[in-house]
C-alpha cells in the first residue's frame, strides 16, 4: 500500500517530479516497519532495506552513540549482519562520519573518492557514487548517531536527496527514543523483579523459619531435600506450628522460584466452588460465570500450589483431586477440553488422614499420592527450648509494626517457657501483640505477660516439658551483669521452683536478705 498525495506539477521537471514521488513511497514504508517492531537491530535493518529497494539509496548505514565509551558503533548495515563490523568504531570528529557527529550537520559528497577524509574502514563504499550523511537527533537536542547511504551514480538532486535523509533520520531518532525508553523501563523492572525475589526467597528461607531443637533441625533437612524434586510434600502438624511457612521454603528454595505459588484453603469453600476455584470455569457455566476464569492449577503451571486443609475436601471431590494428581489433566467446569499443567503440588493438614482412611472418610489412593514425602512439624511445647528465639523474633516484627522500639526480659521469656502453648506459634503470635498493646514503655517484662491473659498456673509445670539446659541458659544468666537486681533475684526463684531457701543458695543469699528483697522489689510470689 503506498500514500496518494496530490503533487503540484507546475514549475517541476520530470526527474525531480519522479524523485519526489519515490521518496513518498519509501517515506511511507519507512514509518510503517518503524512502527512494527521494538527490536531496534532489526528494524533498522528493514528500514535500510526499503530504502534500497524503493529509494534507490545502497549501502545504508546506522551509527548510534555509545554514552558510556563516547563513540559511534556500527548498529545497521544495509545488505549485511552488524555484528562482525561492532568493533569498528568513530571518535566524535574522526572521518566524514565523526564530523558530521561533532557538527550535527549534513554532509554531502558528490564523490567518496574525492574525500581523502574518507576513511572506509567497513570497505563497502563504491568510492566512484556520491554519499549522504545526515545526523540522528533526539527533537532540537544533540547527535546521537549517523544516518548516510550512496545515491546512484549521476544523481543531480544530491540536495534533495539529503533533505530525504534528514526526515528518514528523524523517524529513526523517534524509534532509537522509544527503543531506549522501553529497554531502560524493562531493566527498571527486571531489576525491581529481581530485588523482590531476592527479598522473598530471603523472607521465606531457612532464616526466616526460627528453631534449633532438634525436631525442627530434621525439618530443615528434609526440607533442603525435598525442595531440589517436584516431589509432592504432605506437611503434618497441629494448627499454628508454621506449615505454610515451609511450603513458602520448599518452592522459593526449589527450581521453581521464578514461577508462580499458589496458595488455596480447601476448608475455606464448598464442593462447587472449590471446584471452579481450582480448575476454573468457562464464561456462562453457571449463573454468575461472566467470563472464563482460570483456576489455580492453570496459575499454578510451572510452579507449586499449596493446598492448605487438605484433610476438609469431601469424598465425592476427592476423585477429582485424585486425576489432577495422577494425569496433570483436567476440564474446567463447564468446558469439554481436556487441559495439561506441569503443576508441583503441597499440601498440608492438620488431621489424622490414616484414621479417616481407615474410617472410610479419605480415599486411600488420595492418601498415598499426598503422602509421597511427609513432613511433621512438631508442636511448640515439644521444642519449648525455641520460645524465647521465637518471642525476641515476634516482639521485633510487632515492634515494626508499630513502629516504635520493644523489648522483652528474661522474666518475661521464663513464663513464656512455663506455658504449654496449645495454640503452638500463632498463639505466641497473638501473645506478644497483646503484650506489646499492654506495655506503655515498650518493656515486655514477666508481669505485662499476666496481663496477657495467658494461664501458666492452669497448663501445670508437669503438662510441659521442662526446658532443657540449654534452654534455660538462652533464657537467663543468673551472673549477667547486664540484669538488674530484680531481674536476677526473680530468675534465681524461677529456678529454685519459687522455693525462696533455694533461690538464696543460688544468690548467695541468707533466707532473710532475699524475702527482704522480695519484698522491697514488689515481687509477687507464684503458689505452687
């Protein structure tokens, strides 16, 4: 398709007449295939292509500034790949196309031959044409590269020629913007991709994840296993041991980190709308369906989706699972196509899946397909040694949330110790929130814990397990110089079981110097 514009033929001879009408038709095909394409490589390429092919213009030629070395580099060559002339390079003001950088003006040569300042260096040039080179501008600015190409032997209209040029050059200097533009938005954002999934895979590694009992030492083994495999992982463990927490480690720690994680609760739903939720529905399957809707294996594919509650699912759904699981098929609903996904599957519970596949309630293929790598997180009171790392950690993320500075003693930490944690980590969570909430100066110490709300008295010393050595020495250090005399004397009664004879031996105290001091630092005495 070419432009149709009327042209005035008076007072215009032929050969300019005919000039003027290719140079509108190359004009025109020129902002077409600038218009195309963002590969700028490319595009110039085409762009000398139908400059020799409509605008009888040979050797076309695309010189673009290097900012950072101050150079021109080859970018486009008519006829030819760029790549083997990259490392032919101009100073600004060396040869006829460093001048016409230095200048930023046009220059004509009736004759490359005549030009001694010529200097040829790709060897292309038939020295006996003409030769145009016209400066690449960014608006009214500066030079940014070299625009040139050879007329036929015996052109007369060397002048208009050049005016042609000028204008092809500005529609490149439009294009060289934009590419430039969008390349530095895309490394703007490629840069932004990356510093988030350094964060994120920072966030939910193993440093995110506290604990050094030994329980959750296995944990982080078999989790560093697993994560290298698309195995399917069923985490096991109570409500609130962080099972979510380790399916975020398995998949950013996995090959699959650049790819999507998704995460669903299957007891959050019903049958029907679990169904559309995970495989997705076609637009009118049913009242409401106004549009096709992919489901979570769909945004899964690739990647690893986390099924939260997996032992709430209803037999009848069960089968359906079971497919997914089985083939990486599946229909959405409404629809007749069979859909593939290359999707990772984790899944977590809370219940006892072996009682409920032999009561008949879980299907035992379901279960064997689920249960292929098993994880169990212990509850906290089995690993009572981690509270304090856990609640110096939780204090520090309220704290952020607040926004202001909190700390917690070791007073505190020892009641936290004492308690059995039925609610496992989530209820620590919600403890020191509250904790924080109720402690005016930002000192979480063992008598804002009371106030919590927390029962130490109604879970018993014998109900939880008692701190093992190296738990009580990461709460407290009797001969921390660091503790003031409260502090110390309340930790020495902890350890003494509140028995105020003991708690003077372990102070070097009388019996008699120590209920003074109970006394005189306000401190009340537990009843055992």
């Amino acid at each position: 398709m070419t432009a149709s514009i009327p042209i005035p033929t008076e007072r215009i001879d032929p050969q300019r007449l005919a000039l003027l009408e290719t140079q509108l038709t190359a004009l025109f095909e020129v902002s077409s295939v600038l218009s195309r394409s963002l590969n700028l490589r490319q595009t110039l390429r085409e762009v000398l292509g139908v400059l020799h092919d409509r605008g009888r213009l040979s050797h076309g030629l695309v010189c673009l500034l290097d900012d950072e070395r101050g150079e021109l580099l080859i970018s486009a060559i008519h006829g030819a790949d760029a790549e083997p002339f990259e490392k032919v390079s101009y100073q600004p003001g060396e040869g006829v196309l460093g001048r016409i950088l230095s200048t930023n003006e046009p220059w004509i040569l009736p004759r490359i031959a005549d030009e001694p300042r010529f200097l040829d260096r790709l060897s292309l040039y038939d020295a006996a044409l003409p030769f145009i080179g016209v400066p690449i501008r960014f608006g009214d600015g500066g030079a940014i590269g070299v625009f040139a190409a050879q007329p036929p032997a015996g052109e007369e209209l060397l002048a208009e020629r050049s005016r042609f040029l000028e204008m092809v050059a500005n529609l490149i200097g439009q294009a060289v913007r934009l590419a430039r533009t969008v390349e530095a938005e895309q490394l703007a954002l490629r840069e932004e991709r990356d510093k988030l999934r350094r964060e994120v895979k920072g966030s939910h590694g193993f440093d995110s994840i506290i604990g050094r009992a030994n329980s959750m030492r296995l944990v982080f083994d078999q989790v560093r296993q697993v994560a290298k495999w698309n195995t399917t992982v069923l985490i096991r463990g109570e409500s609130g041991t962080g099972k979510e927490l380790i399916a975020n480690a398995i998949h950013y720690n996995s090959p699959r980190a650049r790819a999507a994680f998704i995460k669903l609760n299957c007891a959050a739903l019903p049958d029907n709308l679990l169904e559309s939720e995970l495989f997705g529905h076609e637009k009118g399957a049913f009242t409401g369906a106004v549009a096709l809707r992919k489901g979570r294996f769909e945004q899964a594919d690739g990647g690893t989706l986390f099924l939260d509650e997996i032992g709430e699912i209803s037999p009848a759904f069960q089968a359906k699972l079971l497919r997914v699981l089985q083939e990486g098929e599946f229909e959405r609903v409404g629809g007749g196509r069979t859909l593939k996904v290359d999707v990772r599957v984790i899944a977590a519970t809370n219940r006892d899946l072996e009682a409920e596949v032999r009561a008949g309630e879980f299907r035992e293929d379901l279960y064997y397909r689920l249960n292929v790598m098993p994880i169990r997180m212990p509850a906290l009171r089995e690993r009572i040694e981690d509270v304090p790392d856990l609640a110096r950690f939780l204090v520090n993320k309220v704290a952020r949330m607040q926004g202001r500075e909190l700390a917690i003693t070791d007073s505190a930490l020892r009641v936290l110790m004492r308690y059995d944690w039925p609610g496992n980590v989530r209820e620590l969570e919600n403890c020191m929130e509250r904790a924080a909430v109720m402690s005016e100066q930002g000192i979480i110490d063992r008598d804002v814990i009371q106030l919590t709300g927390i029962d130490v008295s109604a879970s018993g010393v014998d109900s939880a397990p008692a701190p093992s050595a190296s738990a009580a020495a990461s709460a407290v250090d009797l001969h921390d110089p660091d503790l003031d005399e409260r502090e110390r004397v309340i930790a020495a009664l902890e350890e003494a079981g509140w028995v105020q004879a003991k708690a003077a031996r372990l102070l070097n105290m009388t019996p008699r110097q120590i209920a003074y001091r109970i006394q005189t630092l306000n401190i009340r005495m537990r009843q055992f």
